[in-house]
C-alpha cells in the first residue's frame, strides 16, 4: 500500500461517521444495546435451579426483574457511550455508535442514562422490595466506577464484568426470597469469569500486530495470562457444578435416573465445547458463540432437559 493510500485510510478512519438514519428514538433504542439483553436471562437462573419458576406470581416477578435490570444496563451503556464519545469517534468500529455519530446527542445520553438508573432502583424498592433495589443500586455503582475507572485497573476489570454476571443470577433468587447454594454461586460465578476472561482472551489474540486495541488495559495482559485465567475459572466452575449437582440436601431422589448426576456430563461438554472457541480466539461476543453454534446450543438444551427433570423428580 502506497503512502497515499495509507494517509486515506487514517483520515478516512478519523473522519467521524455519518449518523445512521433515523429518529432519536432508535439511536437510544442501539444505544441501549438489545443484542446484550439475552445476558439479562441470567435472572431466571436460582428459580430455575430451584424448581420454582413455572408458576405465575414467579414468572410475572422475574418478568419484573428482567426489565428492571435491564434498564439499569441500558443506564450504564449510556452514560459509558457520552463519557466515551470523542474516543470512539476516532475508533473505526465504535465511531458508528448512535451517540458517538451524532445521532444521540451526548446531554440527551446522560440525561436518558441517569434517569433510568435512578427509576429502576426506585420502582424495584417499590414492586420487589429493598433486596432487589439494594442489588441494583450496587450494580449501578460498580459499572459506573468501572466506566470512570476501574476498567483502567489490572485484574479487576475482569471482576467487575464477572460480578455483574453474579449480579444478574442472584437477583432472581432474592426477588423470590429463594435461598442461593454457596455451590450454585460458586459456578455461576467462576462460569463468567471463564466467558469474560475467554473474550478478553480472544481480544488480545485478534489485535497481535495490529495497531491500537479496543481496549485500553488489553495491551497491559498478555495471552498467556489471559489463557491461565480462563483455564483455571473453567475447571473450578466444573468442580463447583460436579460438587452442587452431587448434593442432594438429604433428600433422596425417586427418579427414573439421577438427572441431576448425569447433568455434569452436559454441562462438561458445554464447557469443553466453548473452550474449542477460547482456544481459537473467536470467543470475543459470548453471545454470537452461544446462539451460533449447533451443537453448543444442543448440549445446552440437553443439558436443560435434565436438569428439568432432575427438579421435576421424574
């Protein structure tokens, strides 16, 4: 590439992008990142293990909570995307963003940011109780700092995102008053660190001679750290859900099979499976690996069909 061509493209790069069409509306809609929301199941997570989900009072309350926790991520994306707006400008990917593009202006971002996070909170003290809404206060306060801050800090980046994973499986449980196994957080727990720490992973093998990086503290963690991580977060949520799924509470089950025994083979070939990707550097949108992959979402359902019937004692 000659050295005209190469002035172009940086320029073309810096040059901010033009606003997408449509109304303010849907720049806020993308702001508020629909695609993220399938994360936001994770609330269903201690009913489910608990085999309290399927009636109507349980199923209109995590309704509840799914939307209020959504509204406080959509608050945090908001207010991360103002804050960020003259960086992802000169970004060739996020300079697409609505706000960053000039399709959300940034006091209408903030503005929309910080009444969400300050209605959420409001209405679960209201509609669930102050649990829920103390739950939620913390989440706003940890991504907030995380957005000012903490990304910024070593180590404890990836604990932040993988506490707010955590955050996000016992919220379900506290709406519904239902107790949460210390096993049951330990996987969930050490099962986002291996998903989070496996993207960071897969960032840092994409950008290996390239120039700049999506995120600023990836350039500090080399792969082999990265990799470490999720290697060890991977075998203790194995050991962890080996461990809660050999429990029975003193109650033994009159099943056909042990479908809660059994389920560790499932949920081992998941992990086996989403470590195929890890490995590869293509774990970088959790999300896409999960909805994308055949036979990850195979095992996944099988893994839910036994687990079903393992807390329906057939």
């Amino acid at each position: 590439m000659t050295e005209t061509a190469v002035l172009r493209q940086r320029t073309h790069q810096e040059r901010p992008a033009p606003p997408r069409k449509g109304g303010l509306l849907a720049g806020l809609l993308r702001t508020a990142r629909p695609k993220q929301w399938v994360k936001n199941v994770l609330v269903v997570a201690a009913p489910a293990a608990a085999g309290e989900l399927f009636s109507r009072h349980a199923l209109s309350r995590l309704a509840l909570v799914f939307v209020l926790f959504t509204a406080c991520a959509a608050a945090v994306y908001l207010v991360n995307d103002a804050r960020d707006a003259d960086a992802d400008r000169a970004h060739p990917v996020k300079r697409h963003r609505p706000v960053a593009a000039g399709q959300v202006p940034v006091p209408v971002a903030y503005a929309v940011g910080g009444c969400l996070g300050i209605l959420a909170p409001v209405a679960a003290a209201w509609l669930c109780g102050p649990a829920v809404a103390a739950l939620l206060t913390a989440y706003l306060a940890m991504q907030l700092a995380y957005c000012i801050s903490l990304k910024h800090v070593l180590v404890v980046d990836l604990a932040v995102v993988t506490t707010g994973f955590l955050m996000r499986a016992m919220i379900g449980g506290l709406a519904l008053g239902i107790p949460l196994s210390r096993w049951f957080l330990i996987t969930t727990g050490f099962g986002a660190l291996f998903m989070v720490s496996a993207k960071r992973y897969s960032e840092a093998v994409q950008m290996t001679g390239k120039a700049g990086a999506t995120r600023a503290l990836l350039t500090e963690y080399t792969t082999g750290y990265l990799r470490f991580v999720w290697q060890l977060a991977a075998g203790v949520a194995v050991l962890g859900y080996c461990l809660w799924a050999m429990e029975e509470g003193g109650v033994p089950h009159t099943s056909v099979l042990p479908w809660r025994q059994l389920s560790m083979v499932a949920f081992i070939l998941a992990i086996l499976r989403y470590a195929v990707f890890a490995d590869r550097g293509t774990a970088g949108e959790p999300e896409d690996v999960v909805l994308r992959d055949r036979a990850l979402a195979l095992i996944g359902v099988a893994w839910a069909a036994m687990y079903g019937l393992a807390v329906a004692n057939w």
